[in-house]
C-alpha cells in the first residue's frame, strides 16, 4: 500500500505513468489534512488481463477522519479509448469503488516527445479516496496489472491526523 509516483527514468510501462499531475497532490493533501481522507490499509489494484475490467480488493478506506471497510470486485465494461487515457479508481463510502475515464490526448502510445499534451486523469470526486490510476493505451482490449498503478495513499484509522511516517509510506522512485 502506498502512493506510487514514477520519474521516467524508471522505465514505467507507459511514459505517461511518470507524470505527477493535480490528482497525486490532492490524495497527498487529503492524507495530511484534518481529518485525513486515504487509506488504513488495502492491496494493489490488479489488471484482468483478458477484459477491459479491474480487479479491487478489500481494505480499510478513511474518509474525512472515519473509518470503513472498502469491499473489493471486479469493476467491467471499461470503454477502450481512441487514444491514450489515464483514469483512476475511487472509492467511497455510498457508492463503493468507482471507475472515473479520464481525457484522452490526441496520439496512441503518447510519449514527452509526441509534441502533444499527454492524457489528463479526471479529478478526485468529493467524498471519496483514491485507490488507483490506470493508462489504457488506444485501442486497448484488455487491461493488464502493469497498466495499473497503486495509488492508495496511506493514513492511520482512527487518528485525526496523518502519521510522521507518512511520507516514509509515500514512494517517490528516484
């Protein structure tokens, strides 16, 4: 469990995967705030591999400072995009996981060179906590565990506060 955030200089599946973007810092922000909205504890996200589908697992979500048991599934019916798209995987406390699609950019395989704007994932909803982020490239038919990435940034059940080790939970890769 921990916020992953890549540097592309370790080689990502997708080269939009090293982009730290708005969404990372307001699961950051929300893990420090008071109340602290993240994670107590959850596993990673896994992609199908046969089906634009997800698989979640349970863990312990804390929203706004209270405490719940986030129940894992599969979420399915993930539209392939056109072009490249980064979307995130959500979770709150009425509606459960949740899939978000994110804008896609104009080319298929983007990378910092394509001279375009790279994908844009949607932004957190309010009342809910992020559990991971997914680049689909275009044309995609399926989604596989190394399209995913672990965005499940750790807090303590219970305290109105987020722990000193916080940011040890945090992986920033270089």
């Amino acid at each position: 469990m921990a916020l992953v955030l890549y540097d592309a200089q370790d080689g990502p599946t997708h080269p939009g995967q090293a982009i730290i973007d708005k969404v990372d810092v307001a699961a950051i922000v929300a893990a420090f705030s008071n109340p602290a909205s993240g994670w107590a504890s959850s596993t990673a996200i896994t992609g199908t591999g046969t089906a634009l589908a997800v698989i979640t697992s349970s863990g312990t979500a804390v929203v706004n400072g209270t405490t719940y048991a986030a129940v894992g599934g599969t979420i399915s019916g993930i539209p392939s995009p056109t072009n490249d798209r980064r979307d995130i995987v959500t979770w709150d406390p009425i509606a459960g996981f949740a899939y978000h699609l994110g804008a896609e950019c104009t080319v298929v395989n983007w990378t910092p060179s394509s001279g375009v704007l790279g994908p844009i994932k949607p932004v957190i909803p309010a009342s809910a906590v992020l559990y991971a982020e997914t680049y689909l490239v275009g044309g995609a038919s399926v989604v596989n565990t190394a399209d995913c990435m672990d965005k499940s940034c750790p807090v303590t059940a219970g305290a109105a506060t987020p722990p000193v080790t916080l940011i040890d939970q945090l992986i920033f890769t270089r």
